[in-house]
C-alpha cells in the first residue's frame, strides 16, 4: 500500500483424518514505525470442520532487518492472539458446548526471509508459546513454519 503500511491476505485450506473439511480466511495489516521496528494486527475467521468455528484476531510487534535489496533477512517476533470458539458463523447468539473453546495464545517467534524473485521471499519460522484456556489446561507448543510470501504491484529498485 506504502512504504510504511502493508496488507495481506491469508487462506487455509486443512483436511484432517476424519475425512473433516475446514479452512480459515486471515487479512493483516503491518505498520512500519521505525527502520526495522513494524507493528502488525489481524483478524480471522476459521472452520474447523469437525471442531467447529471460531473468530479470530492478533498482534505483533517484529524486529529486524527490512532491507529489500539484501538476499536474506531476519527478524524477531513477539505475537499475542486471541480466539473465540463458537457454533455459527458469526458467533451471535451461541448456546451450548458444541464449538472449539476460546483461548489466548502468546508466542515468541525468530525467523528469516529469504528472496527467491523480485516479488517473492520464502520465509522460514520457528518459536514457542503457551496455550491459555478455561475449557481446557494450560499448554506450552511449538510454532514451526514454513512459507512463500509474494508482494504484489511492489518491485524492487
């Protein structure tokens, strides 16, 4: 959008064994306040297929290397996320159990950014974070991911 501003797009598509369809659709926006200083925030909505549906939101604050011209960068994330487990689409006017729990997640991530293309990186992350919700006990896992990441209508110079 600019040099400062960033907005993104995610979607999912998950098959489990149960032969249960689900998905999950994400839009990001990232700010840049200073040279590698950038704050980013989320909302998503999720079908689990067989675990029901839930809304979902996030925030970051990431640090490190944003220089473009480079080959490789890398960078260090502290992430919180929240999680609203509910029957319908919309989550209004939920009753009873029969739906994902709500939960609050922090995870601390470091990663890297690797350019493969003018408008293409692949990036590689790993972290740790814990799981907090009243349905069920406290849990510790970790993130591992791996991705493209593709930036359109921006070029490098």
């Amino acid at each position: 959008m600019s040099d400062r501003i960033d907005l993104g797009f995610d979607a999912e598509v998950e098959n489990d064994t149960s032969s249960s369809v689900g998905g999950t659709f994400k839009v990001a926006v990232r700010y840049r306040i200073a040279k590698g200083l950038r704050l980013e925030g989320g909302a998503a909505a999720a079908d689990g297929g067989f675990g029901g549906r839930s809304l979902n939101a996030d925030a970051a604050a990431t640090l490190g290397a944003t220089n473009q011209d480079k080959t490789s960068n890398y960078y260090a994330s502290l992430r919180l996320a929240g999680s609203r487990g509910c029957i319908n689409l919309f989550c209004a006017g939920d009753s009873g159990t029969d739906h994902s729990p709500g939960a609050l997640i922090p995870l601390g991530v470091i990663g890297t950014t690797a350019r493969v293309a003018d408008n293409a990186h692949f990036v590689l992350e790993a972290g740790l974070g814990s799981i907090f919700s009243r349905e069920d006990p406290h849990g510790t896992y970790i993130h591992f991911s791996i991705g493209l990441l593709f930036d359109a209508g921006k070029r490098r110079k």
